[in-house]
C-alpha cells in the first residue's frame, strides 16, 4: 500500500489529508469490511523524492536518506515531531481494527547513487565502511540496480540495521518488515554470498526482534536467488515462482499443472526440503513491481511511455494476455473474460497454502494503464481511483467472500502463524 491509496480527489478524505498517515487512518473502515490482516507499506522511511526522470519524482519511496525518520512527505502536519506523532496514531488506530502494519525496508542501498551521486551522509562519513566498493575502491559495487549497495555484514551496518528495527518495533509500534532485495544482507565485503550472514543471524536471534514477523524479497538485481534457500529459521519469502507459474496457468500455457498444483499446495518443490511450515510462501500474482491485476489481463506488453525512458525501463517478461483487445474495451465479451480471469487469480491466490498478498486496488481492479514500472507516478496512473468500487463492486464482493471462506474455514496444516497467513493488502 501507498500514499496512493487516499491521494485522489475522489478518496473522500479531506484534501489536507490525502496521501497521508492520517488519511489511512479514515479509509480504516474499508479495509475492515474487506476482512485483511495486515497492511504492507512501501518504504516510509525518509527518502529523496526527487529521484526520478525529469518532470516526475520518486514515488515508491526505494531511496532511503534515514532508516530512523518516518517520511515528512506522508504527514499531514508541519511541526518538528508531526511524522511520528501521525505515524503512531496510524498503527495504534489500525491495531485498533485488528489490523497489523508491515514496512517494506530498504537496507540494501541509500539514495546516495553512483560514485558521482551527492554526498549526503555515509559516503561522507565512512565510504568503505559503509558500501561494497569495486576493486579500484573508486566505484561501488552494484548488485541492487540503484548505483550502490550497502556493506550489511560490516559490524558499523550491522549495528545500524539492527538499531533501525528496534527503533520501528519499540518506539513506532509496527509488527513486522519485508526487505526489499533482501538477498543483498546475504553477501560479504567483497560481494560473494554467504552461507552464513551474520546479519540474517543478528535479526533472527535479536530478543526485540523475537515476535516480529520477518519476510524477505528473496533476490537481488544481480542475479542472485534464493527462494526457498533463504539463510534463517523464521523468514517467510516472497514466492516469484506462485507469481509466475499462476500466471502461466491461467493464460493458458502448456506443460503447467504441474506446477499450479505445487502452488496450492504451499510449494513443497521450494520449501519442503526446509521442513518448515507452508505458510512460509507469501503468495502473489501482482505487487507494486509490475502490472497491476486488471492490467495483466488488459494487456499484453507494458506501456511505459510517460516515465520518460522510451518504453525500454520495466519487465518484458510478464506472462499477461489481454483477453483480445489491447487496453481498455468496451467490448462485453472481452470484459467479461476479464472479469472471470481476474475471479481466477483471486480463487488461486486467497485459497492457495501460504499466506496471500493482494496488491493495493486489485479488489476493485485499479489499472495503472499497462505501465509496468510505475515508480515515478505520483499521479492517476498509480493513485486508487475509488470510483471503481462501485464499478467493479462484484469483483470486491468476491473478494470479501473468499477472505472470509479462507479466514473461517479449518485448512490442511497447522497454522502456526494465524495472522500472517490471513490476508495482506500490499503497496
């Protein structure tokens, strides 16, 4: 979930509040009637929002200046502690609901760039220290995509990661954290993985840390995977393979029952070496990364001309199909494949072993308009349009139904997480 969620004008939050902690707090009703557990925030730690192609921002939030700072961005007050007072007031009113609060860390890079990014504060302070740098000790190692990658297994970062998840549990009150790229923590000075991170085994064995609900992005923009062999004993993990594999199924590609009957059932081909329990899976088919639901299947390849980069920026290998008419139709028969496709994801999604994500508006299908990378769009192309409640009210009734089928009924494993293996509403 994102500060999109009540940015539009139609949010029906007051304008001081749209796109605000405080304006979460008023949609708190509706998340309620749609039975979720969890909310999964994208990175609200302070960030650069001028990252981004020229003319946009940074709208995801992936270029942390603070791991200790709530975003000023994000609050609807002005004064000195505004942020974290409004963040605080957010969790205690969601956990008042009985709804947990889950932040999207980045512990893997800062929004101090390249070699020729601004100095803002590690480089400054210990650049060697601080970052994996290449052999001349000139130029940063890359391994995350955003020009640099933080040394987590220095005991300087090691300190700091740790004190910045103590600071959000004890002083902000959130109840667990999904690490962005968290294959990164995984690797050594140099840059090789490690079988044995030391601060993967500092967070798991951290007493503070004891009851809080962990999940990694297990991978980086390197090359390095490690969906089900993730080092630790309490990770759960986003699974890449549910995404893609239900949406090979469900667009109809050969030789892929296999597959979809080991996503039912918790990915035993992934995690059942592990002997863990199967709500060790996050399953997904959509996230803030990609098409939105509606989009995969209303198109058939990425439209991401207005972020500037000719279209070349995104994922090509998306696994969508648009039902025969490429965007928006009025066609009743392509719409009402849509809609059964869209019913498909969600049965496999909320019913599937592990513990299900929605993507933000998919329950009322929120298109972004085929852009696949909507990471500088703080605007109608990522913003929840909530017009589309009503339009698309059958599909949030079918939703709210299979929640509360999942929610009520006794499934075939033991649960040992309840609330992580109820529903998550994400980015």
């Amino acid at each position: 979930m994102s500060c999109g969620f009540t940015r539009h004008p139609n949010s029906g939050v007051v304008a001081a509040k749209r796109g605000t902690y405080a304006g979460l707090i008023d949609k708190i009703p509706y998340l309620q009637d749609l039975g979720i557990s969890a909310v999964e925030l994208l990175p609200v730690f302070a960030f650069d929002e001028q990252d981004g192609p020229p003319g946009l921002g940074n709208y995801w939030g992936y270029q942390p200046l603070s791991f200790f700072a709530p975003h000023d961005g994000y609050s609807s007050r002005s004064d000195a502690l505004g942020a974290v007072d409004e963040f605080r007031d957010m969790v205690k009113a969601l956990h008042g609901a009985g709804i947990e609060v889950i932040l999207d860390v980045v512990y893997n890079h800062t929004s101090e760039g390249r070699e020729d990014g601004p100095t803002i504060c590690f480089r400054g302070l210990a650049n060697e220290n601080y970052y994996i740098l290449a052999e001349d000790k000139s130029r940063y190692a890359d391994y995350t995509g955003c020009g640099n990658t933080l040394n987590a297994n220095e005991p300087i970062v090691r300190r700091l990661i740790l004190d910045s998840l103590r600071y959000w549990v004890t002083k902000m009150h959130v109840d667990g954290f999904r690490f962005d790229l968290a294959s990164i923590l995984a690797r050594d000075q140099q840059g090789r993985p490690m079988s044995s991170p030391p601060i993967l085994w500092d967070i798991e064995s951290d007493p503070v840390l004891a009851n809080v609900k962990l999940i990694a992005e297990a991978w980086d923009a390197a090359g390095l995977y490690q969906v089900g062999s993730f080092v630790g004993d309490s990770w759960k993990e986003w699974n890449g393979r549910f995404r893609d594999d239900i949406r090979a199924f469900l667009k109809g590609d050969d030789g892929t029952v296999r597959s979809l009957a080991f996503r039912l059932t918790g990915s035993p081909d992934i995690f059942g070496h592990e002997e863990r329990e199967a709500e060790q899976s996050i399953n997904f088919v959509t996230c803030h990364d990609g098409f939105t639901l509606n989009d995969l299947v209303s198109f058939n390849s990425k439209h991401n001309e207005t972020n500037g980069e000719g279209n070349r920026d995104g994922a090509d290998h998306n696994l969508s199909w648009n039902c025969g008419a490429e965007g928006s139709t009025t066609d009743p028969q392509v719409e009402r494949l849509r809609n059964r496709q869209i019913k498909n994801f969600l049965v496999v999604t909320l019913l599937a072993t592990g513990a299900p994500m929605l993507l933000m508006g998919d329950e009322i299908r929120r298109s972004q308009g085929g852009n696949n990378n909507a990471y500088c769009q703080n605007n109608d192309v990522s913003w929840l349009d909530w017009t589309l409640a009503e339009k698309h009210a059958d599909v949030f009734r079918f939703v709210k139904a299979l929640i509360a089928l999942r929610t009520n009924r006794e499934l075939p494993v033991d649960r040992l997480d309840m609330t992580l293996n109820e529903p998550i509403l994400s980015k």
